[in-house]
C-alpha cells in the first residue's frame, strides 16, 4: 500500500498544484509531503520507512541539484524506490532521458493533469504489489538462509573445532580448490558449506556431488552435462553441476572412488578450468570453486596407482583434517545437547526431554567409530525409546552394554571385546557384505574370515556351525 507521496518542490514552487491533485486522489491514509532540498528527500524516506512514491521536477531539481542527478543520486541509493520525474512538457528526448536517470516513469503537468495523476497511480499500485510480494519473498529466503546455516553450523566447543573454525576462515576466501579429509561420519560437508558461507561467494548456491554414488559415464553427465543426442535417452541439452555452480562452490563428496581415465578428465577442470559437455565439442568454462572430500589414505592409494598424484597436488592447496570424534571428547555433551533440541523441533511431542548424567558418561566413554552422525542416530533413537523426560543409558540401549564389555575383564577380554565390535562395526557399515567389511578394515577377505572365526558371533550362528 501507498503510505506516502514525497514531492520535491523547486524554489519557484512550481509543483505546488500537485500537492493538491494527489491529496485529493490518494487514500486518506497516505500522506502527502512537500520537501524543499533533495537531503530532504532522502531523509523522509530512510526515516520515514514508509512504501514512497518520490516526485522530482526533471529540469529544477530542488534549485541548486538538478532532477536528474537527484533521480540519479536516489536510484543509487535504493534501487527499488519508485521516482517520477515531472516535466512541464513532454518529449520522446524528456522522456528517454529521465527513464535513464532511473526514474520509474514521466509526468507531464497541464490541463488533464488530474486525469494523467489517476493512471500514474494505477500504474503505481501495481509496482506496489509486486515490491510487497518481493519484501515477503526477501523474508522468508532471510529466514530459509537462517535456518540452512542453522542446521549446517559447525557445534562444538573443543580446542580442536576452534582451530578449525579458525583455519575455515582463512582459507574461505583464497579462491583456490581445497580437500577435506577424515573419516565417515566427522561433518566433512558441513566443513564444505562453512567454507562457500565464509567466502564471498554466498549468492551463488554450493552445489553437492557424492562421487560415489553415481558410475563413470553417469557422472560425466552429472558433472559435465550433456548435448541433446548424446547417448540413448538424452532428448534435451542439460547443464552440469559445473555450470550450476559458476560462481559460487562444487563440493565434490568421496572424490577418491573416481576412477583413474576420470580423474584426468577433473584434473584439466581444476587446472584449466575448461570442460566439454558429453557429445559436445564447445569448450566451457567454469568458475566454481572446487572443494572435495574424502575418508579415504589419498597417499596410500596415490602409491597404489589408484588416485593421481597430479590431481591431488591441484586439489591439496589446502588440506583440511577433520577431527574424529574421540578426539574432541569435550564436544560430545555439546553435540548430544543440540541433536536432542533439533529433534524436538521436527518432532514438538519429544520436546523437554534431557539426557541423565548416567548417559552422558556412557556416551563420553564410547568410541564411536561412526563418529557425528552416529552420534545423531544414537540420540533420536533414545529420545523415541524413553517413556520419561529424562533420558537413561537403558535408553541408550545396546551402547551402555557393549561399553561395560569393553571395561570389564582382563587385559585379553578387553582387547577380543575390542576386536569384536569392530569387526562387528565393518560389516554393519557394509551391509553385511565381507568383502566390502574386509576393505573398510585394510584387510584381505581371508584375513577378515580368519579373525570373525575366533568371534563367531559376529557373523551370527551360520558361520559359527560352519566353523565347528
């Protein structure tokens, strides 16, 4: 809605007629202002915070200023005020001029003057609406953002998250690639979006790619985009994360399982910042920053031949660790805390419930080999369990009996409980598949058959009959 109508008058009060035109045509509840310098002006709108319609004569100015580079001065200063320059006559060069200056529109004062103020107004109603659609819509994007970094903020209080806060920040403005390295579970990613929200790239979006989810030839296309024909099922040109991410961030999620022929293809995007489509022959630029991350030896496997050592030198211009976390122990309230308070905001009914001393100790004695994120699962799970408010190590369930099982017992027991929960903890990780399990632990599948034998259980009672 109109709130207020500012009119700069000249010296000669040349525009003194059109106070009186647009009292009589506003609403009653918009006021309708004279000023008399072009400071005035802009100080009835910073202060007044009102929706404005600002009138300036295009020629006069306030006398000293002339209208144009007061309209000039104004655009610059709030690009979405609505300016109409006034002319005593009208011409296509009057006109043309003044749109350039950065006026919305040209009123030309005369006999209809009445009339010409009415379809200014009309016109102007529509402008209104859409610039209180683009307040709502400038709102709520605020509050999205808000709740994004919210839920990607980095929590913790231990000497080992301050340096690395500190390190984010340095790095985040070196526009250069990064790699992000720790084990499954530490919050690489939410290191990644730390570093695209420090940088000076924030009004683009950082665009994610787990690597490993996708085969070489899905990937190039993923990665790269393709041209209309390229391959069986490609009815349409279609832009990659490259393009996608132009300006801004392509955090690029367990790099290591790229294979060999596809790391050269990202080694000449990192180095040269040029890329082809699939099936096209343009060659494309693209200015994301590259960050990628993963849980795996890049140094082992560079010795293997299976990573490129020229790839790594490109993407470890900086090299960011993560920290497990059985290394910052002093987080782990920290984390439980603020996982519980997350829940309860998607889920109002859990709301009120707090963790028992009991089970903050059994959680800070835990190893926890899937680190953050098992963390998470540990406390949602609890939090449905608990019929109280107050959650327990029973609620906990399975945690508190294997940490009593590794604290209990001779030097020998503690070590085969040990040897046992992360044998167990492999094949849970890789879904029951040994081989994988075996992988995951830098064994052979021989090796890992060799030491589930001794713990059977591991493997349940069908390994345990074919044992015996």
């Amino acid at each position: 809605m109109l709130e207020a109508v500012i009119i700069l008058d000249p010296p000669d009060h040349s525009v003194e007629d059109l106070r009186s035109v647009f009292e009589r045509l506003v609403d009653d509840r918009c006021r309708v202002q004279l000023v008399y310098r072009a400071a005035d002006v802009q100080r009835e709108v910073v202060e007044g915070g009102a929706h404005c319609l600002v009138i300036i004569h295009a020629d006069r100015g306030d006398g000293r200023i002339g209208g144009l580079e007061i309209i000039r001065e104004m655009r610059r200063a709030k690009a979405d005020l609505p300016l109409i320059a006034v002319a005593d006559e009208g011409s296509v060069d009057a006109v043309a001029d003044a749109i350039a200056a950065g006026a919305n529109d040209f009123l030309v004062r005369g006999p209809q003057l009445s009339d010409r103020v009415n379809i200014l107004l009309g016109k102007m109603r529509g402008l209104f609406r859409l610039l209180q659609r683009s307040e709502r819509l400038s709102d709520q994007n605020a509050q999205l953002r808000r709740a994004m970094q919210a839920r990607f903020r980095i929590e913790g209080e231990s000497p080992q998250v301050h340096a690395l806060l500190d390190r984010i920040r340095r790095v985040a403005k070196i526009p250069r690639p990064l790699l992000i390295v720790g084990e499954r579970g530490t919050g690489k990613e939410l290191v990644a979006r730390a570093i695209h929200a420090c940088s000076s790239d924030t009004v683009r979006p950082i665009v994610t790619v787990n690597c490993a989810a996708f085969s070489d030839a899905l990937l190039e296309s993923e990665l790269f985009g393709h041209e209309k024909g390229a391959f069986t099922g490609a009815d349409e040109l279609r832009e990659g994360k490259f393009s996608q991410a132009n300006g801004g961030s392509l955090f690029l999620d367990e790099i290591a399982h790229m294979s060999l022929p596809f790391q050269q293809k990202i080694l000449r995007v990192v180095e040269y910042r040029t890329y082809n489509r699939v099936g096209g022959h343009q060659e494309l630029t693209t200015t994301a920053r590259i960050i990628a991350a993963t849980n795996v030896d890049l140094q082992q496997r560079i010795k293997s031949g299976t990573f490129l050592g020229d790839l790594y030198d490109r993407l470890a211009f900086e090299v960011i660790e993560v920290p497990p976390l059985r290394e910052r122990v002093g987080d782990i309230e920290v984390l439980a805390k603020h996982f519980l308070d997350q829940f309860a905001l998607e889920v109002p009914g859990f709301a009120g419930k707090c963790l028992a001393e009991s089970a903050l100790d059994v959680l800070r004695r835990y190893h926890f080999p899937g680190n953050i994120r098992e963390l998470k699962n540990i406390i949602e799970r609890a939090v449905c369990r608990d019929t109280t408010n107050e959650i327990t190590p029973e609620d906990i369930g399975m945690l508190a009996a294997e940490q009593l099982e590794l604290t209990t017992g001779t030097f020998q027991d503690r070590v085969d409980a040990f040897r046992r929960r992360i044998l167990s903890d492999a094949l849970k990780e890789a879904g029951g598949n040994q081989a994988q399990a075996a992988r995951l632990l830098g064994l052979t599948y021989d090796q890992f058959r060799y030491n589930c034998r001794k713990f059977p259980e591991v493997l349940g009672t069908e390994v345990r009959e074919k044992t015996h």
